[in-house]
C-alpha cells in the first residue's frame, strides 16, 4: 500500500473522529440509536443544545436543535432526543419550565396514548410560566403607577411650593446650627452632668454593696429565727396563760358563789351592817373616853389593903345603828 493511500485513510479517519467528536461534544451521539421527536414553542429563553429531557426527574434525552418557523410566526422548533426505551404517544406533554438559575428544561408528562409515536412526530408542547415572568407581569402595572405617581409630585412641586420647601429646609438647617451652637456654649454643663451621673452611679454601686450586706443580715436573722425554740416557748406560755384563766375562773366563781365566804363577804347585807354597829360602838366608847378618862383608868401611888374608894361605873348600851338605849350606874368599891 503506497504512502498517498495511508495518508488519504489517515484523513478520513481523522475527520470521522472529528465529526463524531464534535457531535459528542454538542450533545449528540451519531452512533446511537435515540429517537427525535419534535416540538414548538413561542419563546425558549433560556433553553440550549444539550439541556436534558427529564421524565419522572430521570433524564431520559437532550435537546438536539433548535429552529426558527417563520411561517408559524417565528416559533421556535425543538429537535428532542429520546433513549429507545421511551415510548411516547399522541397523549405525551413536552413541558418547558425554568429553574431559579435562569436555564430551562423539558419536563415530558405521559398519558393514556391511542397511538405510539415511532419517531420525526411533533409532540404537544406546553410553556409553564416561569417566575421571571410572572414578577415581570406584576411589576410593569406597579412601575407604570409609580411613573404617574411621580409625574404627580413633580407636577404638585410647582414654583411656590419649590420655594417654600427650600425655606423649610434652610430653617431647618438654621436650627441644626442653633442647636450646635447651644450645645458647644453648654459643653460645661453637659460634661459637669456627666460627671455627677458618673458619680451618682458609683455611689448607687456602694448603696447596692450595702444592701446586699444588709439583706445577708436579715437571712441570717431569719434563720436565727427559724433555728430557735419557739416552739417550746409558746407552749409553756400557753400552758401559763391556760392555768391563769382557770384561776380567774376559780376566783370568779368563788367570787359569784354566795354560800363561800368570799361571796358572803362580797354580797351579805348583814356582815356589813354589823361592821357598821361595831364601828360606831368603837367611835362611842372613844368619845366617852376622851370625855371620861376618870371612868376608865384609875390607879393609886400609895396603896392598901385597909382604904377601900367608891366609884361610881356607868354602862351604856349602844344598839346596831349606833343608837344609846340605855345607861345604867353601879357603884364598887376599892
């Protein structure tokens, strides 16, 4: 074999390689065995060559072409590679749908077919709106309002009103230099208040310090307390108080009790009448004796048993109500 035809098989192989390689590389098996089927979109932003076929998130192909239809007002036609196994039917869905990411897919959705397509048959198509498109859908009414909106304001800031805002907003600059300028001429004061804040805080940390000493204090007083033998204590004062009240229940009784001689002497008429009669038969005979002492008292220095002195007594009688009954005189001799 000459050297021109090793070269020229050489060549051959090599763009065969090249082909195969290409398609390889585009997604595409020219080798394989896969089915194409076909569909039509309106718009396949987003979609490429290669992107997946999934079924039952499987992906079971890849998109291999995509072609323009002017007579069908520019849709899009869809070149879809299907493995062998698939089988797809006049009931089969090719759905696109997007991800967040912005790439796009063809989801397929099987049905009940009433006939099994072979390959080179269009399948139904079906676009899920994607979020884009619904965002976008809300906001160009929302950007249209805005855009009147600011129409509005611009039209309401006419001349005067401009020159009202800008007096507005050089009083309130004026007011802000005010207020720098009172705080820069009081810059003192503010810092002297700083500084007794500082202080007030300091001595409210020391006051704390003591109050914490001081409620330890009275825990410990508390269990003090509670540690103490109260308990024993009331009771013997109660024990104390129970024997009281029965002895001024006694006495009470005794008291009230005219058959006793407490009661008697409280309450009988007639131990107080006596004492009455004694009393001013005491207060007679004491009179008598300061008038007549004579009649009472005698006595001699010099005495005997030969000279006898006569004497006159007189008895009186003294009733109960401190009444003189009766006197009688009786004469001894001495």
């Amino acid at each position: 074999m000459s050297k021109e035809i090793k070269v020229a098989l050489l060549g051959i192989v090599a763009v065969a390689l090249l082909v195969v390689g290409f398609n390889f590389l585009k997604g595409s098996n020219i080798l394989s065995t896969d089915r194409t089927f076909y569909a039509k979109y309106d718009n396949v932003d987003g979609l490429n060559v290669g992107n997946p076929v999934i079924l039952n998130g499987i992906k079971v192909g890849q998109v291999k072409e995509m072609t323009l239809v002017p007579e069908e007002g520019n849709r899009v036609k869809v070149a879809v590679e299907l493995q062998k196994g698939v089988t797809v039917g006049d009931s089969t869905v090719a759905s696109l749908s997007g991800s967040l990411l912005g790439s796009k897919t063809i989801t397929l959705f099987l049905g009940k077919n009433t006939k099994v397509y072979d390959g080179g048959e269009e399948l139904k198509s079906y676009t899920v709106a994607s979020i884009t498109d619904a965002f976008q859908a809300k906001a160009l009414p929302v950007l249209g309002t805005v855009d009147s909106t600011l129409i509005k304001v611009n039209g309401f800031l006419n001349k005067d009103a401009k020159v009202s805002l800008q007096a507005t907003l050089q009083n309130a600059q004026g007011s802000t230099e005010a207020l720098k300028n009172l705080l820069l001429m009081n810059q003192r004061n503010i810092n002297q208040i700083t500084t007794n804040m500082a202080r007030l805080t300091g001595e409210l940390n020391k006051t704390s310090a003591k109050f914490d000493r001081i409620a330890a204090n009275f825990s410990t007083l508390s269990d003090s307390l509670k540690n103490a033998p109260v308990g024993p204590a009331m009771r013997k004062l109660n024990a104390t108080m129970s024997e009281a009240q029965s002895t001024m229940t006694t006495l009470n009784r005794s008291l009230t009790d005219q058959k006793g001689s407490l009661g008697k002497l409280i309450s009988d008429t007639l131990l107080y009448n006596n004492l009455n009669a004694t009393a001013a038969s005491s207060n007679t005979l004491i009179k008598d004796l300061q008038a007549n002492p004579k009649r009472y008292v005698h006595f001699s220095v010099f005495g005997g048993g030969k000279d006898k002195t006569k004497k006159e007594v007189e008895t009186t009688t003294v009733k109960p109500n401190g009444a003189v009954t009766e006197t009688e005189t009786k004469t001894t001799v001495k």
